[in-house]
C-alpha cells in the first residue's frame, strides 16, 4: 500500500512539474557522470544564478525519479537566501523530498 501510494505521489509530482516546465526549462533534465559534485559545488557557490539553476536540476532529477536525497543538506543551507525565487525552489525541493522520504 505504501509503495502504491509513494508511486502515486510521484507520478502527480512529475506531472506538475511537466505541467509547469517551460521548453526553455529542458536544459535541467539532461544528466551527466560526475555531476552530482558539480552541483554540490553551484549550491554552495555564491552566485545566486548558478545555485538557482542547480536546483532547478536538482528537482528535474527527482521527476525523472533519481535519488537525490543526499544533496539534502545543501539544499536546505540555501533556504536563508534573501531571494524569493531560490527559497521558493528549496520549499519546493523540501516538500518533494518529504512525500517521497517520508
């Protein structure tokens, strides 16, 4: 049942998330080897540009089902930005991680 449900839950979230994406938004679901510690890297960097768009890899990931729940911490870290689109994205992130890893 509560494998059911999880996989339900996701299946909605992509679905918004799809529903939302613009085809600009595209460049975020491609993945390549070793990007995992690149987008360690824009997260802690202090370009806000470049930490806004490794979250927004970071939940294109996650609709495509990968993982990335290890990548937590740093992005909570950006939740005490004063950019409203970055915190926005990291409540985003938070509520998505938090239905799939309950």
């Amino acid at each position: 049942y509560k494998m059911a449900m999880t996989s339900r839950i996701t299946e909605k979230f992509t679905k918004e998330i799809q529903k939302r994406t613009r085809k600009s938004d595209a460049k975020y679901f491609t993945s390549k080897r070793g990007e995992t510690s690149e987008l360690r890297d824009d997260l802690n960097s202090s370009d806000k540009d470049r930490q806004k768009d490794a979250v927004k890899k970071i939940i294109a990931n996650m609709t495509l089902g990968r993982d990335v729940s290890f990548l937590f911490t740093d992005v909570v870290k950006l939740s005490r930005t004063p950019n409203m689109e970055i915190k926005k994205l990291v409540y985003l992130y938070i509520m998505a991680n938090a239905k799939l890893n309950p």
